[in-house]
C-alpha cells in the first residue's frame, strides 16, 4: 500500500496512476493526516462491490485483521474464512513459529 500527500499528487499525478495500474490501494494525506484512499477499478472491484473490495485489500495489506475485516462486511469469522478461501486468499494468521510450535505439541500428543 502506497500513501501520497495531497502536494504530490498536484507536482506528479502519474506517480498515482502507476501505482493503480500496479493495482495498489493509495492512501491520500494531506499535512501527514489520511483523507482518502484510492484503488484500482478492476475486475474484482466491479464484480464484489467496493465496499468488499477495499476490506478485502486492506486485509491483504495487513493493514486489518480477518475479525476487522469480518466486522466491516458484517459477517461471520467463518464466512470470512469462507470468502477468502473462495477468493483464495491465504488467511492463515500464524507465524512460521507459531505453526511448528503447534505441530510439535500435536506430534507429542500422538506419540503418547
């Protein structure tokens, strides 16, 4: 996720284009302060809705978590896991750490 003050966009607006063509979402600031956010009209946007999509995105950017992302589409933790997984976007939210610490509790649980 890109951010461009106001002032940058006004001395070089093709640097926003790039970034949209990039299908990046911008975040537009103006004094250091977010206003506005920008984002690529593509297929997915037009077909899911913008709302969707830009939970979607800022979920993909780790900018939100899966719960705030279920929160702002007023679904379920499951439904959002479903959603993802149609979409098949990864939704997993361990660390490498994590998963072989639960893996090594499992193998310990089944030798036992």
């Amino acid at each position: 996720m890109q951010t461009m003050a106001i002032r940058d966009l006004k001395n070089n607006p093709s640097d926003l284009t790039k970034y949209l063509e990039n299908d990046e979402l911008v975040f537009v600031t103006k004094h250091g302060k977010p206003i506005g956010i920008t984002m690529p009209l593509n297929e997915n946007t037009l077909s899911i809705g913008i709302k969707k999509a830009v939970a979607l995105e800022l979920y993909k950017s780790g900018a939100i978590s899966m719960g705030k992302m279920a929160e702002i589409l007023q679904i379920s933790k499951s439904e959002a896991m479903k959603l993802l997984n149609d979409l098949k976007i990864d939704w997993i939210e361990y660390t490498q750490k994590e998963l072989d610490d639960e893996a090594k509790i499992v193998e310990k649980w089944l030798n036992n």
